[in-house]
C-alpha cells in the first residue's frame, strides 16, 4: 500500500459502505484496478446506492417530480448515485436521465445551476442525446467577465459578480463533459476561485458564505470548500498555493481520532441519512482525499 493514513483509521474506512471502499481503495492504496472495479460496482447492489435504485419509480424517475420537491427528485437523486460512484451506464440511472432531458425540453429560461447539474448527470453517466451539445453552449454562453457564472445572470450581462454556487457546477459539469470545450474556460473559472482563496469574500477577504466551512455529506447546489478542493484535485495535477486557506479549513476539521465528523443535512426530506453523528467514513474519504492530493502534488 502507498497510503500514509493511520493503518488504523485506513482498517475503518475500509469496513464501510462500498461507495466508500472503492475510493479509498483507488485514491489512497495500490489496489489493482479491478479491486477497486469490483468494490464500485457493489455500489448499485449495497447499501447507499442499492438503498436509492431501491425507491426509483416505475416511469424511472424519482420521488414526485424532476427537480423538486428537493431532495427526493430526480435530479438530486441521480446527484447521489454520482457521488457514490455507481458506474457509468447504470441502466437506472440512463432511465432517470431520460426523465431529465424530457423535462428539459419543455424550458423556458433554464437557470445556469440546473444547466450545469443536467450536463454533469448527462456526460457522467454516458446517456446519449444530441441535445447535450447545445446546452453545453448555452453555459458557455453565460461565463461572466471575472471567469464563473451566476445563476441570475444572462447572456451580454458582464457586470454581475459570480455565484460561488453556479461556478463550482459548471466547473464540475465541464469536467465531466470534457468534449471540445476551449481548456481557457475552465481555467477562467479556476482562477475565480483562485482570486477568492477558494472561499473569500473579494470586499473583505473573510469567509464568504458562512456554511461554506461544513461538509454535509452531499452538498447538493451548495459550494463549501471541500467540494471546492474536491474539484481542484480532481483537475489539476498541481497545486496553487492560494488553496492553501482551505485545506487549512479541511484540516482543522479533523477530529481527535484522527477522523472527520458527520454534518447535518440540509433542511427538507431525504430519502435516508448517510451516516450517523459521529466520525464519518465518507467525510473522512473525502478529507484524506483532497488532502493526499495537496501533499504529493
């Protein structure tokens, strides 16, 4: 193994749910590939993930709508599968994006944030529409003159300051679209975040959003610096030195026990909770995660 976490906290994480097992066996071990396959696909028929195919209806959406009542809709849903890793190609999952894309043929004004978290969904999990393409555009379209976007904002509107929310999901939805995107809009909208220390105000360099320094175990629409950095690992190979505030964040956060605690949901129905309070294998996966990538970058 080339893991230099505490045997011991790697021995509890490893117990866990299969979402949590197959990250920590690529992110923070040597395990072959297909060990680290094999723990993945469990996620469609253990725990989390089973326990979310289990409630999908018959029209192979979720809940009662598409996007609301949040978070037991389709999209929050198929949010959660992405987290957890449930493998590209799902069968369920490809039903439930062909929930999102009818929906999505009846907008009017569609909203950058629910823009990006369709394309994220869409390109993730390999449903095919030539649709996606067009609303890939209309995002790009959007990025506003400090480098990310706003949810408020519409096309020719430059003045307006990015949302630290719509930008980490349009980061995230690029990322994932990969495609022939110009590598100059991503990199426009890192160094939004770059600019801000990840998580400042720009007016007065404190912490910009109050809730951004907790972790619930799915952010939903949210920014909070572990999302933030969980981006950052995931695009870049090298590491900016004005992130440092934030993993600073992520570190004070550690426990004791050398574990990371659960945070509370955000307020509405949830299909279940993750875990309970206490230390938390997932919040602890991810922490080591974004911080294994910081120290060896």
């Amino acid at each position: 193994m080339r893991s230099t976490v505490d045997p011991d906290v790697l021995e509890w994480l490893l117990e866990g749910d299969p979402a949590v097992r197959w990250r920590v066996l690529r992110e923070l071990t040597d395990a072959a590939e297909r060990t680290v396959t094999t723990q993945r696909k469990r996620v469609a028929t253990e725990g989390w993930g089973a326990r979310l195919l289990a409630v999908q209806n018959d029209d192979g959406g979720w809940g009662d709508g598409v996007y609301s009542p949040k978070w037991t809709s389709t999209t929050y849903t198929l949010l959660r599968l992405l987290w957890l890793g449930l493998p590209p190609g799902h069968p369920g999952a490809l039903r439930g994006c062909e929930r999102l894309w009818e929906w999505q043929a009846r907008w009017r004004t569609p909203e950058m944030c629910i823009v990006s978290m369709l394309i994220r969904i869409t390109a993730y999990f390999g449903y095919d529409t030539p649709r996606l393409d067009g609303v890939v555009d209309c995002l790009l379209d959007h990025q506003l003159d400090d480098g990310g976007w706003n949810c408020a904002a519409r096309p020719g509107e430059k003045a307006k300051h990015s949302s630290f929310h719509t930008s980490v999901m349009a980061l995230e939805a690029f990322e994932a679209y990969g495609g022939r995107v110009d590598r100059a809009v991503p990199r426009r909208g890192r160094e939004f975040f770059l600019d801000h220390r990840l998580f400042r105000s720009h007016r007065t360099g404190g912490v910009a959003i109050r809730a951004s320094t907790r972790f619930p175990a799915f952010p939903e629409w949210h920014f909070d610096v572990m999302r933030g950095l969980e981006y950052f690992a995931g695009a870049s190979e090298v590491r900016d030195e004005r992130l440092g505030d934030a993993i600073q964040v992520v570190r004070d956060a550690r426990r004791r026990d050398g574990r990371w605690p659960t945070y509370a949901q955000y307020p509405g129905r949830h299909w279940f909770q993750l875990e309970p309070s206490g230390a938390s294998r997932w919040n602890t996966a991810r922490a080591l995660r974004v911080l294994t990538w910081w120290d060896r970058a």
